[in-house]
C-alpha cells in the first residue's frame, strides 16, 4: 500500500478524533455557561452556595449547586473539566500537521499570494499560532482586563487584522484555518494556562485551611466568557474548507471577521435566554444581516470579468504536467471533470467549482494530483455516481499517471 493511502486514512483517523473530542469539549462548555446564567440565587441557599439549580434528565432529577470562591472545605471527589479541551487542541494540532505541513503545497502555500517554501510556510504557521497566544495573553493580564467590554472590540479588531493578514500569507483554505487554529489555540491554552492553574490554587489553599482569593475566580471567569464566544466561529472556520465561495472569495478575510460577529450575536441570545433575562429576537436579526452581507462579498469576484491569476508550479507539482502520461490523463480530465470542476461550471445546480477546485487548465490538474488519485483513481468518488461515466481503464491512467511520478511517496 503506498503511502498516499496510508496518509490518506490518517488524516481520517486523527480528524474523527478531533470531531469527537471537540463535541465533547463543546457540549460541556455549553452546558456549564447555560447552568452557570441560570443558578437560582433567590431565596439564598441554605448551605451558602452561591446558587442553585434543579434539573431533571435521563429520568432522575439533579440538584446542582455553585460556590463562589469555593465551599468550606475541599470535597473528597471532584471532577476536572480540562481533557475534553486538550484532547482537542491535540487532535486538531496532529491534523494541521498531517493536511497543512505535511501538505504545505497542496494546501497551506499559494504562489500567486506569497512564494514560499514549506519550510518556510511551516514555519510562519507554527510561529503565528505561538505568538498569537503570548499577545492575546498579555493584553488579558493588562488594565484592559478590568474593561471586558473594551477587551472585547479590541480583540475583534486584531481578528480583522490578523483575518487580512493570514490571506496575504497563504491560500484562502489555509488563511481561514489559520484563524480558527489560532482561536483554538487561545481557547484551549485559557483553559491549560489559566482557568485550570488557577483553579488548583483555589483547592490547594482549601487543603491548607486558607480562604481563597476571589481574584482567582474572576480572572478564570474572564476566560472563560471569551471561550464561549469565541466556540461558534471556531467551528465555522474548522468547517470553512468546504466552502469556496467563504475561503476562495477576494473578501475571504473580511468574511471570516463577520463570522466572529454571528458568533457574538448569536451567543448573545442564548445566554441572556439561560440568564433568564428575555429572548433577544434582534439578535437574530443582526444574524442574519450580518450573513447577508458575507453572502454579498462571497459573489462579488463572480460579477467581474477580471481574469484569475493563476499560481505558478511548484517543482513538485511541475512533476505531474511533465509526465509523459500527462496529456492523456489531462484528456481524462476535461471530458469527465471539468464540466462542474472550471472557473465557469456547466452542470445545472452548481454555482461554483466544488471546494474550489478547478481542474479547466493543464496547471490546475496538475497542482490537483494527489486529489486527483485519490478522489478518482483509487476510489470512485469522483465524479459523483459516475454521472460522467468515466470508466476503469481511465481510472487505470490516473493511479499510473501518479504512482509514475511519486513512486507511491506522499
């Protein structure tokens, strides 16, 4: 088995890894900021808990209370929220790896952007995620801290800036990425460095007898509000490379920034709802305006008659249009591929090339290579239901085609 494959099922493997522990992760964030808005402090717990909350589910009822710092004394069990986080970060760091490094010019480098070298590439990703954390870290642990509010517009003003920034560094797929892995970076290490640290300090002076420091409290709370915020758009952007008309638009930076804004509004409404303070209908109003306007930047590159600049070959890629099977497979190609895979689609239903890719010039099939093998020549997914009826002697072609050139390499 050669090792496309093999690399193939790995990005599987690690990616299930990473939608399991991210629901898990998710789903308890949730939970916890829902219960949290929605304790009962009136009338005031008889055990002098903060407040109070009783729930019914999976047939038994459930008394939930919160101290705020702590109760009196340490109890014999607790339970640490923090593995669903990590797990997540390291899931999701494996398949940045696997897709983005291990890929960098299929994936993470696009020459029409910026010329780089893998390395090159790679490093600037691993750099931005490191540094991203240290400035939003230090700008927490500031005076703006006391000013959430005013915490909150700078950051998303640093997003817009960092949105832009990603896209004159990488291809759209990977700027869009880029953004929600350095959002997940930040939400997991607020948990990894800061809520959990100083949680421990909480149980550790409940053991000595000490009574803890609400400052503790308030500044994981801080933290943890942004994580809630911030989880909807992290999920958009994670999702984000199924979306062309999103990652390969000229507006891509700007539409992952109005993301973060649907993220905040739609939040916004379910946890004034768990506070019990009213339903927030404009929110959703805002919502979906906000969505209207990223629909609006995402055909705005449709209605000019510009033409595209197309990226310069790689070496490697270069490989692949070189061959001397290439102008066969090529054939192959434009008579069973390009019909919806083109700048200009022809299938009925379909408003642009799926995923972004587009297979209507010789350099485009050949940037598309391990795509191509793998979508259409060890498998049948392409083209969907074998609608252009591409037949096992042309799938035959591209495996050889491909295998010619890599010797079964990545």
């Amino acid at each position: 088995m050669d090792t496309t494959i093999l690399l193939h099922w790995a990005e599987f493997a690690v990616r299930w890894l990473h939608v399991i522990t991210a629901i898990s992760w998710i789903g308890s964030s949730f939970y916890f900021i829902a219960l949290d808005l929605g304790l009962r402090r009136e009338p005031r717990p008889a055990s002098g808990a903060d407040g109070e909350e009783w729930q019914v589910h999976g047939g038994g009822f459930y008394h939930i209370q919160k101290y705020m710092v702590a109760p009196e004394a340490m109890p014999e069990h607790l339970t640490w929220f923090k593995w669903e986080s990590y797990a997540t970060w390291l899931s999701g760091a494996a398949l940045l790896i696997l897709l983005y490094w291990v890929g960098a010019e299929l994936f993470l480098i696009d020459w029409t952007v910026m010329e780089l070298a893998p390395w090159q590439a790679i490093v600037i990703s691993a750099l931005s995620l490191t540094l991203g954390w240290v400035a939003y870290d230090l700008l927490c642990k500031s005076r703006l801290g006391e000013n959430p509010t005013l915490l909150m517009l700078l950051l998303f003003g640093i997003i817009v800036v960092l949105a832009w920034g990603y896209t004159q560094v990488f291809s759209g797929r990977a700027a869009l990425l880029h953004l929600g892995a350095l959002t997940a970076t930040i939400m997991t290490a607020n948990v990894a460095m800061i809520i959990i640290p100083n949680q421990k300090i909480v149980v550790a002076d409940l053991k000595a007898g000490r009574t803890p420091d609400p400052k503790y409290g308030k500044i994981a709370k801080l933290r943890s509000t942004h994580n809630n915020y911030l989880t909807l758009p992290v999920i958009f952007l994670m999702l984000s490379n199924h979306y062309p008309l999103a990652f390969a638009s000229e507006w891509n930076w700007l539409i992952a920034s109005l993301v973060f804004l649907m993220g905040v509004t739609i939040r916004h409404f379910f946890n004034t709802m768990h506070a019990r303070g009213g339903y927030l209908w404009w929110t959703w109003g805002a919502t979906a305006a906000i969505f209207a306007v990223i629909v609006w930047l995402s055909v705005l590159p449709l209605m000019s008659d510009d033409p595209v600049e197309e990226a310069a070959l790689s070496p490697a890629q270069a490989a692949f249009a070189a061959h001397p099977d290439f102008a066969d497979v090529a054939d192959i190609i434009y008579s069973r591929c390009s019909m919806c895979h083109a700048e200009e689609v022809y299938w009925p239903g379909i408003p642009v090339a799926p995923r972004g890719v587009m297979l209507d010039t010789d350099s485009r099939i050949a940037r598309q290579a391990r795509s191509i093998y793998l979508q259409a020549g060890v498998s049948h997914a392409m083209p969907p239901n074998n609608l252009s009826m591409i037949d096992d002697a042309e799938r035959a072609a591209i495996r050889a085609w491909y295998r010619g050139v890599t010797g079964g390499a990545l």
